[in-house]
C-alpha cells in the first residue's frame, strides 16, 4: 500500500512538471514574450493602480536581455512594479509550498515561475535561474523571501542571498528598485528603480561565500541609498513650494 501511494505521488508530480513552462523562446525582434502573462497585465494593471495608486521613479523602461530584479516586498500586488518596465515575460521566484496551492499552482507553473526553498540553498532554484538567465530572459527576487508584515516599514527583513550569485555567474546585470513606503488602499506608493548594477568586479574570478554575501550586501545598501535619495528629492521639491508660496 505504501509503495503504491508513494508511486501515485510521483506520478502526480510528474503531471505537474510537464505542465511547468520554464523557457520562453524569442520571437524574431528577439523577446520573450508570455502571452498570457501580457494579457494579465492588460486585465489587472488598471485594477491595481485604482485599489494601490502609485508613482514609478527612475529607470522604469528595460531593453531586451537577461536581467535581475531585485527589491524589497510588502504585499502580493508588488510583482507588478517590476513588471511595468516592460512587456517581455518574467520569471518570479516564489516559495515552494505556493506550488502546491490548488490554483495558484497551477498558473505559477503556467507563467514561468521558479519555486524556491526559503533557506537559499535550493540547488533546482539556481540552476533554473541560470538556465533563464543564459536564455535572454528576466527574474524577479524578492531576497526578504516573504512579506514584510510587521515593524515600521523602515528596515527590511534580513536578506536571503543568491541574487549577486546569479548576477555573476551568468553576467547579468541587476535593476534595483525600492518600494518606499507600505502600500495602502488609496495611498500612493512611490517605486523608484535604480541604474541596472553590473558586477564586474567579480566576473572571471575564483570567489569565496565572503565575495558572495559582500556583494550581497552593495545589493541591500543600494536599496536603502534609493530610498535615501528618493525621499531628499520629494523634501527637496517640497522646499521649493514652500518657498515660492512665501515670495508670493
């Protein structure tokens, strides 16, 4: 009995992978195109913006190639910052238990999605992610590795690594972007993307786990250098009216 109820669980596992759509070709403008995906955007973009307005800054239009995104995360609409800077597909990672989600699951696997363990040592992970990469498409990480719930808002949760892992054994250049403040119903939220971060310095060399989580680290301190610059930029422009109103 247990041999056959461990065979049925392969074979139900196996059903899902073959449903799993991992590599998008491009097409002969050389993009890689989710149809379903666009479609998707067609059909929540103007629902998301009407429930959590929000305000893109920064380098908000990306060309054709692989490339990384990497930025902080507060809620399940999030993916779709990354996904207006453009209509090519793009690979998300998400926690391995939402595979098995009756019906998120199902159009996960459909649309690319690479499942992931939390802990960062998901040998399958990386090694889908390098073949995504090494195809000309895209990723999005989020490296908090889930909702930043609770605190003010202020900190990110502890970082997992791999994103600067990926960014130099494939030769792909990073986009970070920052979610400035908590979304909330009817509040803007103000999103700004960084200048694409390319890890030269690391390329062709032999690297220890110490290079890895150092590079790591320039991630997460890029993240909080977007944010600073952001909110000076907002006070900035405040200051400006404040001081025309006067002179009036």
């Amino acid at each position: 009995m247990e041999e056959n109820g461990a065979a049925e669980t392969k074979q139900k596992k196996a059903k899902k992978e073959k449903k799993r759509k991992l590599l998008f070709p491009a097409n002969k403008k050389g993009k890689h195109i989710m149809h379903l995906m666009n479609f998707i955007r067609i059909l929540f973009y103007p629902i998301h913006f009407l429930v959590y307005p929000y305000k893109l800054y920064g380098h908000k239009k990306v060309g054709l190639g692989p490339y990384i995104y990497v930025g902080n995360h507060y809620c399940i609409w999030d993916v779709f910052y990354p996904a207006r800077t453009t209509w090519e597909g793009m690979h998300y990672l998400m926690k391995e238990s939402l595979m098995h989600v009756p019906i998120l699951g199902y159009w996960a696997r459909v649309l690319g999605a690479i499942p992931a363990m939390r802990d960062g040592k998901d040998v399958r992970a990386v090694m889908d992610c390098i073949k995504v990469l090494k195809n000309g498409e895209k990723i999005n990480m989020f490296p908090e590795g889930t909702r930043n719930k609770e605190g003010d808002g202020e900190t990110f949760l502890p970082f997992h690594g791999g994103a600067a892992f990926l960014a130099i054994k494939t030769k792909s250049p990073i986009i970070p972007f920052v979610i400035c403040n908590k979304p909330r119903v009817w509040h803007v939220t103000h999103v700004v993307f960084g200048e694409p971060i390319e890890l030269t310095e690391y390329y062709d060399r032999k690297l220890s786990q110490e290079d890895f989580d150092e590079a790591d680290e320039k991630l997460k301190n890029r993240l909080y250098e977007l944010r600073a610059e952001h909110r000076e930029m907002l006070a900035a422009k405040k200051n400006k009216k404040k001081k025309r109103k006067a002179s009036k």
